[in-house]
C-alpha cells in the first residue's frame, strides 16, 4: 500500500496516511477541503532484496525456456553459452527476415 500526503486547505496542515489508492480516492471526494500533495510517484512499501537478480530455481527455469526458444532474447542471456549454440544463434539471427 502507497504512503500518501495530504494538505487540508482550511487549516494549512499537511500530514501523510498509509492507505490503499480507493480509499485515498474515497477521503478526497468525501472532503473537499482536503487535497493530495504529489512530488512523485506514491511511496510503495514493498518487499526486500534485490529484485534486479533471479535466484538459482528461476534462473533453471529460465534456461529450459531459453532452450525451447533458442531464437528468443531469452536465449541470448540464459540460453547454453557453449560455441556450438552461440554460432547457430548468431547464425539464425543473422538470416532471420526482418519484421
């Protein structure tokens, strides 16, 4: 769920609420007086860890895709990085009709 920022026009005061985005929405349209501040994206309060690197299951799972479909981008990351594989990829690609 998002943080948000509120500013209640009548009295100045600004404070932030953790809350989903309908019921953001439903206090906004219930209190007029009040307004979201919005300096960028809402504030996600989300898991941990580094997302940008799968772990080694996943990274299994996406070699037997890669080798299912060695033409993919999938493939030029996770496919078999062996000589033989690397040539006939680069060879397909080399062919393939541009679309």
């Amino acid at each position: 769920m998002p943080t948000y920022k509120f500013h209640n026009k009548d009295t100045g005061e600004v404070w932030e609420e953790f809350m989903g985005i309908s019921a953001a929405d439903d206090m906004l349209k219930d209190n007029p007086h009040i307004e979201r501040l919005v300096n960028g994206a809402p504030g996600l309060v989300g898991g941990t860890g580094d997302r940008t690197k799968p772990d080694g299951g996943f990274k299994e799972v996406l070699s037997k895709i890669s080798e299912a479909n060695p033409t993919s981008a999938l493939a030029n990351t996770y496919g078999a990085k062996d000589s033989k594989s690397v040539a006939v990829r680069n060879l397909v690609q080399k062919h393939r009709p541009k679309v």
